[in-house]
C-alpha cells in the first residue's frame, strides 16, 4: 500500500506576511537608492563644470584671454570652448562672423552636447530649434550684461591678471535649471520676466518683475535654452538675486541684462571657480557673499564656510 505524503503549503496568511515585509525592505530601499542616484548626478555635474574650467584654461593658454561671455553677434563663452572640450568639429561649423540665428548656425544650433547637461535636470529642451545648456557664466553682480565686474560679461576679453580677487574667490559658471517652454507663470524656477520698456535696465531695482509675475504678464519659459546663446540667462547669469529667490528672475528684451538667482531642485548648485575647482554652494548662501564671489575685483574677503 503506498503512502501519500502531503507536502506543507504556504498559507494566504504567511503569504501576507512575506508580502509586508518585502514591502517594507523595498520602503527602506528606495531613499537609499535615491541617495545615490542623486550623489551620481551630482558627481556627474560637478565633473562637467570641471571638464568647463580645464576647458577655459585652456582657452587662455592658447589665446591669453578667457572668451567672451557674449560676442557682437550674441556667441557665448561655451561656444568658443568647443575645440578644447572634443568638439573641434562642430566649431568648425560655427560662422561667428554671422550672427547667432544665420542660416547657416542652424544645424549646430541643434546639436546636443553632453557636457553642457546636467544629469540634475530631467527637462532636456525648452525649445525644439535650439540645444539647451545647464551652465551659465558669470557676468557679475550688475543688471547690465556690458562692462560688467564678474569674467564673462559683452565682450569680455579678460586674464588672469585681471582677476585681483584671486581665482579661488571668484565664480566662472554655474549650474541652472532649464525652461519647461511654457509662457505663463507657472513655477520661478522655470519661467522668468520680460521686461520691455526701452528704459528697463535703467530702471531695474530688487521688484522689477514682481508686478508682471503676479499678473501672468510677459512670462518667457526658454531659459537656457542654447548653449550657443551667450545673452542673460541663456549663456550668462548675474548675481542681482540670491538662488532660488523668492522673487522671479527678469531679462531685459533683448537679452543684455536683468537679474538672475539661479535656479535649483537641490540644497545647492555646482559652481566652477577661475580656478578651475568645482564647489556645491548652497541655496541658503548670503546674498553679500554670493555678490562678492562674483566679483573679480571688489577686494572683498569670502571664507570657504560662508559658500558650503
């Protein structure tokens, strides 16, 4: 006679249980993935910043003069750093003798570069005719983007010996969120104020903007959106408002000044220095101090605990 052995069954209870505790594992898995995830992207920006400055290095070396943060025909610093960042090619394609938006820009106007991204950012493009960047250069601490006192302003041809402040004080680029495309006033972080009238930059001061944001009024969603484009908040950024300011960023029409916080989802944002290092400095940071670092030569004294 044979003998039937009943083999043990899971029972729907401790089915249940396992099921809670491996959903419990995953509750206490997630935050730590997201940790790293977030420490990766960040390495991966601050590795671009500093794939920037080495790039601006040697822009100097080679022409004893770091690029102009904006050129006559509106070219920014982050195209004229092409050669030195692999991309020799696509700058060969560039008629800097045109302007920015000629016929034949056009093609690398579109062109995608990875180290102008930021793994921080999930909005890729703001606008379909243009390849965006998360990395502006400081012009300085002034609304106007001409004769401005930070190394990347109109025209700027500057050197070394230019920056009195010291090179290890003084910000060369920053990270910064892109626009979402969308021209309504929908978030700070991705939208910003055109001011129109002729006298704007004249008459900009700390609520310029404030009125037009609260009434949904000549609100642009295209920040960032060329590397190519070295005008305010597309190439170059100011220090008239601290990051993340509570109060909307503005651009002068046309593109040659305003005020600008920078913009971030994070504590902080990578910033490179001119010299050549990359620090995280943090939302929260001093308005005067944010001011002074972005100056190249108001003798101001910055201590490393006042940025991180």
């Amino acid at each position: 006679m044979r003998t039937v052995r009943i083999r043990p069954a899971i029972t729907l209870f401790e089915l249940l249980v396992v099921l809670a505790i491996l959903g419990l594992l995953l509750a206490l898995l997630l935050p730590a993935v997201q940790k790293v995830r977030e420490a990766a992207n960040r390495m991966s920006s601050s590795n671009n910043l500093k794939q920037i400055g080495l790039a601006c290095h040697n822009y100097h070396d080679a022409n004893q003069h770091f690029p102009p943060g904006n050129d006559k025909n509106n070219f920014s610093a982050s195209a004229y750093l092409l050669p030195y960042i692999e991309q020799a090619n696509l700058y060969n394609m560039i008629d800097f003798k045109k302007p920015l938006t000629a016929e034949g820009n056009e093609t690398v106007a579109k062109t995608q570069i990875k180290t102008f991204l930021s793994p921080n950012d999930p909005i890729v493009q703001p606008s379909p005719k243009w390849a965006a960047t998360n990395y502006l250069f400081c012009a300085g601490s002034k609304p106007a983007l001409d004769d401005n006192d930070g190394c990347f302003f109109q025209d700027s041809r500057l050197t070394f010996a230019n920056i009195t402040d010291g090179t290890s004080n003084t910000v060369m680029a920053a990270e910064d969120l892109k626009g979402d495309g969308q021209d309504k006033a929908v978030s700070m972080d991705r939208q910003y104020v055109l001011l129109k009238a002729r006298d704007a930059l004249e008459k900009i001061n700390e609520e310029s903007g404030v009125k037009e944001w609260k009434a949904n009024r000549n609100i642009k969603g295209d920040r960032c959106r060329s590397w190519m484009d070295g005008r305010f908040l597309m190439g170059t950024f100011n220090t008239g408002r601290r990051p993340n300011d509570s109060k909307p960023d503005v651009v002068v029409e046309g593109g040659y000044g305003g005020l600008s916080g920078l913009r971030t989802d994070e504590p902080g944002m990578n910033c490179s220095f001119m010299d050549g290092s990359v620090h995280f400095v943090k939302v929260g940071i001093d308005a005067k101090v944010w001011k002074a670092l972005s100056t190249r030569g108001g003798g101001e004294v910055v201590n490393s605990d006042d940025i991180n």
